[in-house]
C-alpha cells in the first residue's frame, strides 16, 4: 500500500461545529471548544477531523451559505483560533479536513452582490442569471426559467427584480449556485482552497459536489410528486463536465502534495460513476459519499417515511462493497449533520439503545471502506423529542412544514416526519455531562438540548466499561491493528434474510465473519455454529452459550487464522 492510501486504515469524526462544545457562553459551539475537546478525540481514536462550515456566513443554512471563504464567523471564533485547531490537532496525530462548500455561495458574499448589481457586471456571469420562460411575464406563476425544485422547497428560481432575470439555487434563496462554466470561477476556488492548504489542513469535504456541473442547455427535468411542479434538484447532478472539473481541481489544489483526504458528498451517485470519481489513476476525489442507503426508508421524497426493509440494505451495500472492490474506495456512514440519528432510525433506542447502538456501529465499521463517526453516535445519541414546530431549527424543515401546511396536510402528519427524518435531530447539543445544558454551554443553547443527556453523556459513558463509547473505541482500534478490516475483501451472507446482516471478510489466512441482529428478538445466526472455535474478537453480549442463536440486537466479529 502506498502512503496516498493511508485513509483506507483511518476513521473520521464530523464534528457540527455549532453543536459541539460553546466556550464563550453565547449557546453556539465555537473552534476554541473543538480545541478543548481534542483530548476526547485522541482518545476515542480517530485519525481525522471534518468540521462543518465555520466560514463567514449569515447562518441561513447554517454556515453553507458562505459569505467569505478565507475568514471565519465570529460565532465560531478567528483564524488564529483555528491555526491553533489546526497545530494541537496535528501534535495528537489528528488531521484536520475543512468542508469545502463551491456548489452555491451566500448571496451576501462579495461575488454574488457584484453579479446581483446588474446585468453589466463583470462578476454576473459568476452565477446563472436567465430570463423568465419564453413568452412569459418575469414573476407570473411558471414563469421561472426551468422547473427546477429547491431542496429547501420551492423553485429553485429567484426573481431579481432590479434586472427582470432569475438566479438559480439549488438550495435557499440565500444560497445561489455558482457557474463552474467560467473558468475565472474555478481558478478562483482553487486558489482558495490553496490558501487552505497552505494553512495546514488535511484536506476537504466537499459539499454537492457532484452538482457543480450543470447541463448548460438547462433542460426541464421530469416532475417528482413530491415537489410539483417542480423536479428534484439531485437530477441536476454529475453533469457533462463534472469528472473533468475534478481532475482539474485534483491538478490545481492536489497534485503534489501528501496525505490528504478528499471526499466529495455526491447526492444521487451511482456505483458506475463513484469508481471512476474514486479511481486513483484518474486523480478526482479519494472517496465519495453516496446516499443508496440512507434514502432507502423513504418514499415519495424524505418525508415519507417508510420502514426499513433489512434485505434492501444489504443488497444496497453488497452492491457498493462489489462496485469499489478493484477499483476505488467507500466511504461508511450512518450519521451526518443531515440524518436522523441512526439508534432511533434503524435500531431500538428505547430498551435496546446500548446493544443496539453497538451493533450498527460493528457491521457499519466492519465493512470495506473508511467510516465516519458523527458527533455523539458513539454515544448512542438519539433523535429528539421535539415537540411543536417552535422546537426546529433547521430551513429544510421549517419551509417544508409551511409548504405542506400551506398545501393543506395534515400537521400532526407534518411533525411526524420531521421528527423521523428532520435534521435538527443530529444538530441538538454534544451531551458531555449531566448538567443542566450538558456541559455544552454555560448559555442557553441555540436549540435545546436533549434531555435524555442525564443518562447519556461523555462522562457517564466513560466511567461504564460496556457504554456504547468504549465499543467505539475498541472498533476504531480494531481498523488499525487488524489488517483484514481495512484491506480484506467483502462477501455477503444470508442476504435474503429479513432479520440478520451477516458477512465475511478476508485477507490471506485470515477470515472475519461478521453479524448483526437487526431485531430485538432472538434470531437464527445462519452459519456462526461453525465459527465456534473461532476467537470471538467483538460482541455486545457475554460469550454465547448458543452460538446458533443471536440475541436482542447481538453483534459478533469471530475471527480465524489460517
Ligand atoms: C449538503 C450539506 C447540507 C447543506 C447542503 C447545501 O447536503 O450537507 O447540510 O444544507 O449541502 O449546502
């Protein structure tokens, strides 16, 4: 293996900057709490820190919507504080890696309000700005330029009066989308993530990038139920021109430098087109988030929520272990910013919340690919009780509940969805302790803090041999000293059973057979009799006496030698 592949032995922590430890009293996380909870991080194992945008911004999309990317919200703190992220991180053997939000800009960044100030502006072609449809009135109903949908709801066309043209936002209002068409845009990102790099971080999450480009004929796409009139916004994505503005960021900002880490967030992608984003012989991106498999409870759209089909799952990452085998890299994860806590997604977080906790994170880490913890999944963080609209936060919830209000659902229906699926559930505070705002902040918090952190906190968790932590901690271990983990390869077994996910790894002579019981009832562990008198290196039970049967939520990694 060479050095440029040090990531397939490493884990990664998200942290969610505005959620994870306030050190000034405002109720916001900030990067001086980050540096005073790296200790926990080094000991917990990772290799990487991601941190969400902590750019400045006017926080419409919590700091996706940029407004300078070479300085930092006085929320978050100043660049000298994140020089010092950057050189303690570092002495810990911690590498820090930015997100890297190019899809869209703030409309309150320097760019945008140039191209905002009319049509003769030199920066007006830095973004899409287009005329009302053919023979329409600028503003009459329809009258967008395409039917494109916003992810936040709405179309994804905003009217500036001044001019009578429309900008194009994929996401908010507030976000608008770049042109990667001129080139002067993205020699202007580049340089910018140079500067990044120069200041010493590790590398780049990059947000949508896959939507950077664009069909530049701007079709009309088909019409999704869920959004009429208008067409999900993730048909937009991997455009004409989208592997070839990668290879020519990976030459402008990459080539030549060592050990970093690129991941490139990439809704909709497919297995076909992740190997060639994740070829290393095509110099693009190290490894790609895909979303098959956190989509595959919904419906129509995210707010339909359905129940989990455990077959699907794994047919889902059997394709995606199988697609990445020869060629490129998975990334594995659960939990983001943007997802329902995974305990209370797919397994129990009621009575089975640590066994079940522990076994999503074993079959998840135990995979081909590098895994990302986000901030308190281990711990075994659930989602919230919220219990009016008054206690969300996040734009993509509050516009899609005045947007299903306002088309006459149901609002307990409304809430209900947001409850499961809303990503407020993932950006309630970091639960540290069992004080009052859970050590998050001595100030009252930007949304409130779940009030299950009496009984789950960092120091609860810490003092209890069996939490869900100390599992974590073991499973991170495991990526670095087993070599099979990270380099093995990936068979699946028993997939059509409903109940348990089970699988194999190998790398020469030695074999790992993997299980996790996806019900809170005893389940037939398919061929684990015959793995008896193999070590059983992990598990979340004691020592079966049965080895054919598998407890409440059991998980177990029996390993053989030769
Ligand atoms: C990505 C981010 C999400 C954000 C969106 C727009 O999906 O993960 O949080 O809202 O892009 O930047």
């Amino acid at each position: 293996m060479t050095d440029d592949q040090w990531f397939k032995s490493a884990v990664v922590y998200q942290v969610y900057p505005r959620s994870f430890q306030d050190s000034d009293g405002d109720g916001i996380g900030d990067v001086p709490g980050v540096i005073s909870r790296l200790d926990y991080l080094q000991q917990l194992g990772i290799d990487v820190l991601w941190l969400s945008p902590i750019y400045t911004s006017p926080q419409d999309d919590n700091g996706y919507d940029i407004s300078d990317y070479q300085d930092i919200d006085p929320v978050f703190g100043t660049l000298a504080d994140v020089d010092e992220l950057v050189a303690q991180a570092h002495t810990r053997g911690i590498r820090i890696v930015m997100d890297l939000v190019v899809n869209h800009t703030s409309d309150e960044h320097a760019w945008f309000v140039d191209a905002r100030s009319g049509p003769e502006s030199a920066k007006r072609d830095w973004y899409w700005w287009r005329p009302p449809r053919d023979g329409m009135e600028a503003g009459a109903p329809g009258a967008e330029p395409t039917n494109w949908g916003s992810a936040f709801s709405g179309p994804a066309w905003t009217l500036d009066e001044a001019s009578g043209e429309y900008y194009l936002h994929l996401f908010s209002r507030k976000q608008p989308d770049l042109n990667w068409e001129n080139a002067a845009v993205r020699e202007a990102v580049y340089a910018m993530m140079r500067r990044w790099l120069e200041r010493g971080v590790d590398g780049f999450r990059m947000d949508v990038i896959n939507f950077i480009s664009k069909d530049p004929a701007l079709p009309d796409y088909p019409v999704s139920p869920s959004r009429a009139p208008y067409a999900e916004p993730g048909q937009v994505s991997c455009g004409p021109r989208i592997h070839e503005f990668l290879q020519e960021m990976h030459r402008a900002v990459f080539a030549g430098r060592d050990a970093l880490l690129t991941v490139g967030e990439m809704p909709g992608v497919t297995i076909e087109e992740a190997r060639l984003f994740t070829d290393p012989e095509r110099a693009e991106v190290d490894m790609v988030f895909q979303f098959e498999h956190v989509d595959i409870d919904h419906g129509d759209g995210k707010w339909d929520v359905r129940p989990l089909q455990l077959t699907a799952l794994k047919a889902s990452f059997g394709r995606w272990q199988a697609g990445l085998a020869e060629r490129g890299w998975n990334s594995l994860y659960w939990n983001n910013h943007d997802q329902p806590r995974v305990v209370s997604r797919f397994g129990d977080d009621g009575e089975h919340r640590v066994h079940s906790a522990k076994m999503l994170g074993t079959v998840l880490h135990l995979h081909r690919g590098t895994p990302y913890v986000y901030e308190g999944e281990e711990l075994g963080m659930t989602n919230a009780p919220f219990a009016a609209i008054e206690d969300f936060r996040d734009i993509e919830s509050l516009n899609h509940y005045a947007a299903a209000i306002a088309a006459g659902q149901d609002q307990d229906h409304v809430l209900g969805a947001l409850r499961t699926m809303g990503r407020d559930n993932a950006r309630t505070p970091m639960q540290w302790d069992g004080s009052a705002h859970a050590g998050f902040t001595t100030g009252t918090p930007w949304i409130a803090v779940n009030p299950n952190h009496a009984e789950i906190n960092v120091e609860a968790a810490r003092a209890d041999p069996d939490s869900v932590l100390h599992h974590y901690r073991r499973l991170i271990e495991l990526r670095h000293t087993e070599p099979v983990v990270a380099h093995g390869d990936f068979e699946m077994r028993m997939a059509d059973d409903e109940h348990v996910y089970a699988f194999v790894r190998r790398l020469g002579d030695v074999a790992l057979f993997v299980l996790g019981n996806f019900t809170g009832a005893e389940a037939a562990a398919g061929e684990a009799a015959e793995w008896a008198d193999a070590e059983l290196l992990l598990g979340n039970y004691d020592a079966p006496q049965d080895h054919g049967t598998l407890r409440p939520w059991e998980t177990r990694v029996y390993r053989r030698d030769g």
